[in-house]
C-alpha cells in the first residue's frame, strides 16, 4: 500500500508472527502510528483493543479493553505501559456519571473497572474507547486533521471531504462526557468511518488491527493531500515571508549560541532549564513570515501542543548592533513582559479550586532570522517542546491554507493547562536528581577520570557533553554514554585544549546541545617524568600547554558563557598531590600542576561576585583506564622509586594512610560532592583523594 505523506509500515511477516496474540499485534500497530511524528506526537494519542479474557475470580470470559496508560507513548508502547479494564464495569460507569462538573471525580473510579490491578493508571481518555464498539481504535493527533479541525470552517471542510462517512464534535474537553458524546454520535450513524473532535484530533477503528490501521492512514492522506492541493492557493504561506533570514546554517547557528546563554538564564530564573534549539525549514518560514506576530498571538489548538509549549511563545525581538549588556537587557524586558502577562492570563481565567500560577517564564522563543528555542527541566522534555510546536505551526500552515486558524480561547486553555488532574500529574513527578537541569562539559572525558567524572554527573541528572582530543576513545565513550543514558543526556565533541579555536567551537557546540553550561571540569592531561636535565624544551611546553594554558583557555570561554547566564555555575580543576609534595624526576609535571592549583584559587577570588565557584580536586596515582600512565610516565616513576611497574599499584596504595588504592570512580564523587548542592558554599577549596599521603595535607 503507497501513501504519499504517511508511512505504511505494516509488515506482514511481523504480524503473521504475532497472529493468536492479540495484545502483541495491538502494541506492534501502535508502535507504527506513534513512529511516524506525523500521525500524533510524543506521548500524543492513544490506541486500544478489546479482547476476551478470562475473569481470574470467576473464570468465567469478559471482555477486557487494552489501551494505553496515562503518560505514556505510543511509539514505545508496552505491556507494562498499558491499563486493562473490564469493560462493561467502565460502561456501567453511566450510572455514576453526575455530570460536566463532576468529571474529575470518574478517574478514580476507573481503578474499580481494572482487569490488572497493577498495570499502568488508566487515562482520561479511557472511556472515550470504552464506550464506542468497536474492537480496535485509534485516537490520534496528525497534524493535518487538526489543520481541519483548528479552522473556522472545519466541519464543512471535512463534510466536502468525507461526505457522511466521518463524524464531528465541537472541541470539548477530554473526559466521560465526551465519551458519551461520542458513543452517541457513533450510535446514530453506525457507518462512520471515524470522528474528528474539533480542535482536537482523530478517532478512527477497524475490526482488526491491520484495518484500523489502514483506516486511520487513509483519513490522515486524504487531509494531507487536501491541504497540499491548497497551500499557497488563497495567499502566500503565512502571508509570505517578512524577513529573508539568514540564509547560512553556520552563521544562524553563530547566532543561536551567541544569544542561548542570555536565553537559559532568562528562562531559568525559577529553576535550572535545559534549551533545544532548532532552525528546521518549518520553523524558519513561520519565524520569518508576514503572519507570525499575528498567529503566534492566537496560541496552539490541540491540548497535547500546549501542555508542552505553554498557551503562546516568546516572539523575540532583537535589534542589530547592541553590544553583550545592551542584549541582555533588551531581552530580559521581554521576558519580564511576558511573566506580566502570563500572571495576568492566570488571574483572568483561574477558578477558586485552581492549582497555584506555575513558572511564569515561556518555553517556546522565537528568534527572526535564527529559528526556535524551548526551553524545560531536561532535554528530552524540550526537545519534544519543539516536536510539538513545529506540530503547531504544520497545523496554522494548513489551516491557514484553507480556511483560517482558530486556536482555543484563553478560558479553555487554562481549564486544560490548570486542570487539577494535569496537576496531580505532576505532583506525582519524581523527585528531581541533584544535577537535574544542569550542563556538564568535562574535558577528557574519553576515559580515565573524565570518563567517571561524565558518567557520574549523568547518573546525577546531568546533561554532558565528552569530549577528548583522542576521537577513538571518544567514540567510544560517547557509545557507552548512548546506551546507558540515551541521547537526550549526552553529546560529544572532539577538543584540543591547547587550540582556541577548538575550544571555543566545542563550547559553542555545548551551547548548541544543550543551552549553555554549568559545570565545567578541566581534566585533561598528560604527564612526563623526568630528571631535570632529561627535560627537554619541547617537553616543558607541552605539560604547560595541556595542563596549563589549557586550563586557562577552557576556563575562560566558559567563563564567557556562566556569565551571558548570569546563574552562577561551577568550574573544577583536576590538580594532584604532586602540585604540593615536591618528589624526585618530578620538574615539569609537578611545577606545571601547582600551576594549576594557584590558578584556581585566583579564579575563584576574581569569579566569586559572579556566583562562579572554583575549586581543585588533587588525585594520585590514579592507575585505572588513564591517559597519564602513557607516555612513559609510569616506567620514569617506577624508576624513581627503585621498583618495576607491575610493582607501581602496590607501592602507591601501601605509602598511603589509607593503604587504598585510587580508582577514577573515587575523584568523580569528590567533584560530585563539590557540585552537588551540600558545597553550594564553598569555593577556593581543594579536596585531596589520594588515600592519605601526609606529606600532600595542606596548611
């Protein structure tokens, strides 16, 4: 079967593997849809399937409905993140039904209706299945339906499309009563091929999975090709373009990190943010059109867009030519008028019950010319921000095209935003990690103490960025990182910390990823041991230049980056015991390490009026997975200490107090106990892990 804007991915082989397992085959049809951003966005939608079980109490059969639990998505959907409930005891559920000012109250009692009393919590669109006949149904959120069902003459479009064949409910929100509505309208023609909820989205059903998919495919491009035949057609797409833009990817993205700092401090004033930015073909031709002031004013339409990108964003507004502090204050005064605004939209619409006015701050900015900036608590929840507004502005282009967009009223997107089951919902969220929020660059980061330093931040909450000069190991970490915290927590870049152009390239590349960065960690090294008088000059240079200007010119373009943020933000610098204890063969090394350590302590009295803390970690003798022990660095102090290499382990752990050996792992959690919150008061300071060496104690 051939679509041209859908995707049919229904391969035979598969289902034919999972006929006789009905549940299965119901996953894998709602795996399809939820793949293809297109049919419905993340965590849009649900699916369902009616099947018969066998009642464990009575063993008597019952028809129990499938579909998917509340939060989840079904484009990942499982069976854990399904509800099963009987599903004459959801319909019985008439007989409780009070009424539009009692819906909140039916959620709890769909608990009683459950098949599995330990399967996922059911949704607030669980009677909206349950109630209709058929076997399998579909409700999704496809851009291009929406497009119909946001315009003003959106039922007469989808009559001319599908004559009678397709229902159509004026928007109303989610719940039993819409339910109700739909069985009703469903009764009354029981040819319907599917239902369009105004401003809304699709409901659409098959006898089998492979129909209901179809059917749902079929309407979905029968509306794409509809709005195809007609864009450009009335008037220019969003009434032409305004601006041009700039027309070079490079040079947007110059301009999207030069102003994502300014932007994450902005937006973080409540809590730390992590930023997305996108400058997507369909981003740049709404952000640069005649109709973006206009529509971006109306807000979003389906309540699945706006739950995630706020009821409207921030359209920035930047002139040319203001230096770094003019630009700041230019946008802080917009954001402070859209916080103005956003408590007056509170305060004009809340009800007695409504939960408290929440961050006031946009989620969605607009840059002319640039492209698109979300901003949320993690990466993953911004960058679905932006799936779901690019979905907005596909759902305004079509409606433009055909007739003209009409967003919901302010009262019903409040009644949707300051719902008190969405905040229940939200109050049931985790608690956040300790890094939750914040943006870790770690230099050398491909392995050793970088790698731990990285994965223990990641296993905090923070986003990191690797990086290594090395581009093998740092393949090879990144891979790691992908599969143990997925790719919304990590990015990498390569780095030479003695190059300024590849150190400011890989912050600008941090920026891109992630917004702009808290925490930065100088570790990246190299060691030599060596007599004084085997020291060559290229030697010197090259301890001095990695350990540190390469300290000094990190530290300096994130330096430019904490304070565009204006949040504060942490710098540590991986030292050692040999920048304090004076050892033989030892010049360069050790001279270029105190180095280190007095260059910290003047960053951290000359950066302390900005809230930027510096402090030092002093390793030793960490042996495990290090770049260090290369070089013939461990043969030049196995040779100072009169013993062989393999001997070198012991020898360090038994000249300790401790008599421990160092792992990478144990200076990671020193410099996750100076980020972590506890030493929010600190700075100056340095830690020493090196199992108690007497001679390093400092005083």
């Amino acid at each position: 079967m051939s679509f041209k804007h859908v995707s049919f991915l229904w391969d035979d082989k598969k289902a034919a593997e999972l006929q006789g397992n009905e549940v299965d085959l119901f996953i894998y049809r709602s795996r399809l849809l939820g793949a293809d951003l297109r049919l419905t966005n993340f965590a849009g939608g649900n699916t369902s399937v009616k099947l018969t079980e066998t009642d464990p109490v009575t063993g008597k059969e019952a028809e129990v409905m499938w579909v998917k639990g509340s939060g989840g998505d079904i484009g990942t959907l499982t069976r854990n993140g399904c509800a099963s409930l009987y599903t004459e005891r959801l319909r019985a559920l008439r007989n409780r039904y009070r009424g539009l000012a009692f819906e909140d109250e039916m959620v709890a009692l769909f608990d009683h209706c459950l098949f599995d009393p330990k399967c996922a919590a059911p949704s607030i669109d669980t009677p909206l299945h349950g109630l209709l006949p058929f076997k399998h149904i579909d409700h999704l959120h496809p851009d291009a339906i929406i497009a119909i069902a946001a315009s003003k003459d959106g039922e007469a479009i989808m009559r001319e499309l599908w004559g009678d064949s397709m229902g159509w409910l004026p928007w109303q929100r989610p719940g039993f009563d819409l339910g109700l509505k739909l069985e009703a309208i469903v009764a009354q023609n029981p040819k319907l091929r599917g239902v369009i909820l105004g401003g809304h989205g699709l409901f659409a059903w098959g006898e089998t999975s492979l129909e209901s998919y179809q059917n749902t495919l079929e309407i979905i491009e029968k509306a794409s090709l509809f709005l195809e035949d007609n864009y450009g057609k009335k008037r220019p797409v969003f009434g032409g373009a305004r601006i041009t833009g700039i027309t070079s990817e490079e040079l947007r993205r110059e301009k999207a990190a030069a102003i994502a700092p300014v932007l994450r401090g902005l937006a973080g004033s409540r809590r730390s943010m992590i930023g997305h930015f996108t400058d997507d073909p369909r981003v740049l031709e709404f952000v640069n059109s005649h109709d973006l002031e206009r529509l971006a004013r109306m807000g979003t339409s389906c309540p699945d867009h706006f739950l995630r990108t706020k009821i409207r964003p921030l359209v920035l507004d930047l002139p040319e030519g203001l230096d770094e502090s003019g630009v700041y204050e230019h946008v802080s005064k917009q954001f402070e008028s859209y916080r103005i605004n956003y408590q007056l939209y509170y305060d004009r619409c809340r009800h007695s019950d409504s939960p408290a006015v929440r961050d006031p701050n946009p989620v969605v900015i607009l840059y002319p010319g640039v492209g698109m900036f979300t901003f949320a608590k993690d990466k993953q929840t911004a960058r679905v921000a932006a799936e779901f507004y690019i979905n907005a502005i596909n759902v305004m282009r079509g409606a433009e095209a055909v007739s003209e967009y009409t967003g919901l009223s302010e009262q019903e997107a409040f009644n949707i935003e300051y719902w008190l089951l969405e905040e229940a919902k939200l109050q049931r969220m985790p608690k956040p990690r300790p890094l939750s929020g914040k943006i870790a660059l770690i230099t050398g980061s491909g392995g050793g103490i970088g790698k731990a330093v990285a994965r223990k931040f990641a296993e905090e909450g923070a986003c990191v960025m690797l990086n290594d000069i090395n581009e093998e190991r740092l393949a090879g970490a990144q891979e790691e990182f992908l599969r143990l915290f997925g790719r919304d927590a990590v990015a990498a870049t390569s780095m030479n910390v003695t190059g300024p152009a590849s150190v400011e390239r890989a912050m600008k590349e941090t920026v891109l990823a992630f917004g702009g960065v808290d925490i930065i960690v100088n570790n990246a090294g190299i060691s030599l041991s060596k007599t004084l008088t085997d020291h060559t000059l290229e030697d010197w240079d090259k301890l001095y230049d990695i350990l540190v200007k390469g300290q000094f010119l990190v530290s300096r373009a994130g330096v430019g980056i904490l304070k565009k943020q204006r949040t504060g933000g942490d710098i540590i610098n991986i030292v050692s015991k040999n920048a304090v204890v004076s050892g033989p063969n030892n010049a360069g090394y050790g001279s270029a390490k105190a180095a280190q350590a007095h260059l910290s302590r003047l960053m951290a009295s000359e950066l302390g009026s900005d809230g930027i803390r510096v402090n030092a970690v002093n390793p030793d003798a960490v042996i495990a997975d290090s770049n260090i022990w290369a070089g013939g660095w461990a043969e030049g102090r196995a040779k100072a200490y009169g013993i062989t290499v393999e001997e070198l382990p012991a020898y360090y752990a038994k000249r300790t107090l401790l008599n421990q050996v160092i792992l990478p792992e144990d200076i990671a959690n020193a410099c996750f106990a100076l980020v972590g919150g506890l030493l929010s008061k600190s700075t100056g300071n340095a830690i020493n892990v090196d199992g108690g060496v007497a001679m390093a104690f400092l005083r």
